[in-house]
C-alpha cells in the first residue's frame, strides 16, 4: 500500500525536502537542515504541513456524553471554542493517544495522531453503539498547517477575515481566508507560542505560500521532534504507548478522576507508584543517547531506557527523555547509559529543558 | 555528484586517497548530505591498527548515529584534530569542516598501509557514481 499524500506534497518536493514515510504518510524530514529551522522556530517563525493528523469531528446530542465517557480530562467544563489536551486510554489506563479536543458550539473536533487514526476511528465505533451522535473523518479532504515561533503573530496579521492574534493559548475560532472556511487555533507542539490551521485542500497550498511570501521558514518533521523533544512534549510511540499510563508519563494533569466515570478511571485511580516515571536527562558531552538505549543506576543495576534522545541545537546539549525507576526520578541522580557499548554519564534534569520567555 | 576521479571509494560512502603508502580518509559529500550537519565525531587514536570494511570511528548528527568504516588495512598515523574537541587547550570541535569541505579540509584520518594492503578493492569515482545512481540518488 503506498502512503498518503498531503496537498503540500509537491511543494515539498519541488522545494527540495528529504521525504520519509510518517504514520502512513510521505513527509518532509527537512528542507534546508534541522538546525536552521529548528533555530528559525525558536527565533522567528517556522511553517509545518502538519496535513498527516487525523481530524475527526463527532456532533450529535450525545457527543459530549459519548467524549466524556473516553477522554481523561475534562469536557464538560470546556469553554465554546476552546482547546484541550488529554488522553485516550484502555481499560488497564494504557494510553491509546495523547489527542486534543476542540469544542464548539454545534459539537466537537479532535485531532489524533496519524498512526493512530485506524484505531481511534475504530476505538470510537466500537463505543458509539446506543449513542445519537455523528462521526466524520475529515482528515482526507482538510490540510493542516502550523506556524510556530515568536513572529508567527505578526504573520498571521490580515490573513484571515477575523483577529487571530486575539486568541487565547489553547483557544480556537472558525474565520475565513479568502472567503473560505477555516479553524485557527493558537496551539502547536513546538514549545513556542503559534497558531495552527484547519483549511480546505484547495486552499492549502495559498495559506502555505502566503506564510513562505511573509518570511515564514519550511520546516519538516525533524526540526518538529528536536523542538517537541526540548519542550519535553511527549511523543505517541515513544514516551506514550499501551502499556504506559498518563500518571507514569507525568500527565497526571490531563487526567480528572473527579470528573465522572471514563475508560481506564478505575485503573487510573488504582495506579500504583512503582512503575517506571518519565524523566528528563542531561548527557555530558555531545554525543546522543538515543531510543532505546539502556540506563544503569550507581550499583550498575538496570534502571531504565531511553524513548526519545537527540543533540538538541538551540541549547547546543545532548538530551533525552527515559523511563526510569521510581526512586531513581529525582533532579540531580547521575546515571550511565549505554550506547554502542561506551558508558556517558547522564543526569536527572527538570522538565521541559526549554521554556520560553513570555 | 562530485566525486574527485583521484580518489577510490568504498560502499558505505568514504573515500581514500594514496599518497606513497599513505592513505588519507574522509567521508564522501553525499555521506555528509545523508547524515546532514555533523554533531559528534569520534575517531581513533593514533597507532590504532584498522581493518577494512571494519568501524573506526563515528559519526552523529541530529537525527542519526553511523559508524565510520576503515576502507583499508593499515595504522592511524595522524587524525584531523580540528574536527575534535581539545579539552586540555579549551579547543571545541570544528566539524563544520565536513560539512563545507568533506573531500578537502574536512579529512579524517591517515592511515599507514599494511604491508602488501592496496586500494584495489575500492570503487573508482565512476563505480561509486553507479552505486549513488542505481540506490536512486
């Protein structure tokens, strides 16, 4: 089966950006260089075809019901417009996806992770049974496209029939651009303040070309993971799978066990403290721990592994995110990792490893 | 691709050039492409005896870990400082080197030939050039 296509793609192409198969997708990796746009994210403003999550909206009188019955986190208390993050989880309180739910005045968005759109679609069938509500999956006929950094404020001036930059963090607000339907939210995965858009597909190569023409920099997936990577953003896959609940992986937030019942509340509340935690690392020198390499604790015991780890260049430090023991979780435990067979040293540092100057 | 037609290449993308029974080594330019900006380098130390086709060294970008791959039997006889950090002198690496220049200034090591060892096996510029076509790049 070959992968999908986003209405970006021949614009990637053309414009020279490595491709690579992503969730079912072919995606840009990068164009000019991970560093350069990683760097014009977090100094200026950066453009991501992020086309490949999956949108599904789910109205009907039972939709609110029908989301608060699988979503960790609050719905009901939810303001029109307004943004959420939470997870999806199994009976056990493993994670099914980490996804955010839009909420309007007629019903509600979700946006999920492109290698999970099959089972969430399939997740939703399954629990829809009984319940008055419509599922549409809009994903294949909406592009979606994220500009993040400190000048995406002044990019988005005048493009669309109403104010973005008006919006609140974590808000969103159906407007026009050239008289076209579309859904700006002030949301991103990049730990910079930005505005992500739902637009038609038709118009989606003109809301991209209009952000490159205003200076925005292209950037692809990888620049996407160093910059999630150092606002400790989790990734589905690596940090969040079925077998990790959101209390290990340090999303105990975006869980409300007071909220009425869900899928994996009472496993969620059940949770005991002697799973493996999420934490952040600090590698000494400049060489990366990557997925999968293995922690030992002072005793040389087995302490944990690593999900996600790079040369990370805007702090110009090798970082990583692990799941380690319990007891071993606290700022300041030195530990070694081992990659390729030579020991680095590595520290317990606080989460995130970047935050940005308000 | 430019591959200078002096040098020989070997199959996981490094060159060589024979100078005597010297033989200097890099990385090619399409190496330097695929991995993009060099993070990390390690090499080995000087006496260290290589084997070909075996690591020597590596190799890190961003997003990527390689090893790097001795094209020939001999010993380390010098290393490209310039590429590694000096902690004693408070020198950081310079691997911008193998990104601006990887057939030039951004070397990696010389190697001493082993007694009777050639570069015979080594692709010429025009095989390396079919290999770079025929994997589709």
């Amino acid at each position: 089966m070959s992968n999908l296509r986003t209405p970006l793609y021949q614009w990637h192409v053309d414009h020279k950006a490595r491709m690579v198969p992503f969730g079912g997708w072919d995606m840009p990796v990068q164009y000019a260089g991970i560093t350069a746009e990683h760097k014009a994210v977090r100094s200026g403003a950066g453009l991501f075809d992020i086309s490949h999550m999956a949108r599904i909206s789910i109205g009907g009188p039972d939709a609110l019901a029908f989301l608060e019955g699988l979503f960790t986190n609050s719905v009901a208390s939810m303001k029109n417009d307004q943004v959420r993050y939470g997870l999806l989880c199994n009976e056990s309180g493993g994670i099914l996806d980490d996804i955010l739910v839009y909420r309007w005045p007629y019903g509600f968005s979700v946006v999920v992770n492109a290698s999970n759109r099959l089972k969430i679609l399939a997740w939703f069938e399954k629990h829809r049974v009984g319940k008055n509500i419509e599922i549409v999956d809009q994903t294949d006929h909406t592009a979606m496209i994220a500009i993040q950094g400190p000048k995406s404020v002044e990019l988005v001036a005048g493009l669309f029939d109403d104010d973005v930059s008006k919006l609140k963090y974590y808000y969103a607000m159906p407007t026009l651009y050239c008289r076209q339907q579309c859904v700006v939210s002030r949301t991103g995965y990049t730990g910079e303040d930005g505005f992500e858009v739902i637009v038609s597909n038709e118009y989606a190569l003109s809301v991209w070309d209009e952000f490159i023409k205003r200076g925005a920099v292209p950037c692809g997936l990888g620049a996407r993971d160093t910059l999630r990577l150092e606002a400790a953003m989790p990734l589905y896959g690596h940090e969040l799978n079925e077998e990790i609940n959101p209390i290990q992986a340090g999303l105990g937030w975006a869980v409300k066990l007071d909220k009425g019942d869900f899928i994996g509340r009472a496993a969620l509340a059940a949770a005991d403290a002697t799973k493996p935690v999420r934490v952040g690392l600090e590698i000494e020198g400049k060489r990366a721990a990557r997925e999968g390499s293995a922690l030992l604790d002072a005793d040389n015991q087995p302490a944990g592994t690593i999900t996600s780890g790079s040369f990370c260049p805007w702090l110009d430090k090798s970082i990583a995110m692990a799941y380690i023991r319990p007891e071993l979780a606290s700022v300041g435990t030195p530990l070694d990792v081992d990659v390729r067979g030579s020991t680095l040293n590595a520290t317990v540092v606080p989460l995130p490893f970047y935050k940005r100057t308000k | 691709m430019n591959n200078p037609p002096e040098l020989r290449y070997s199959p996981t993308h490094e060159w060589a050039k024979l100078d005597g029974d010297i033989v200097t080594v890099g990385i090619t330019a399409f190496a330097v492409e695929q991995l993009t900006e060099p993070t990390f380098l390690e090499l080995p130390a000087v006496g260290k005896a290589l084997t070909a086709g075996k690591a020597f060294g590596i190799i890190e970008s961003v997003k990527s870990t390689s090893d790097l791959n001795s094209p020939v039997n001999g010993t380390v006889i010098e290393r490209n400082e310039t590429l590694l950090e000096d902690k004693a002198k408070r020198r950081s690496a310079d691997l911008s080197l193998v990104n601006d220049d990887p057939f030039g200034k951004g070397w990696m090591v010389k190697i001493k030939l082993a007694p009777g060892a050639t570069l015979d096996h080594l692709l010429t510029a025009a095989q390396y050039d079919a290999q770079l076509a025929s994997e589709g790049h």
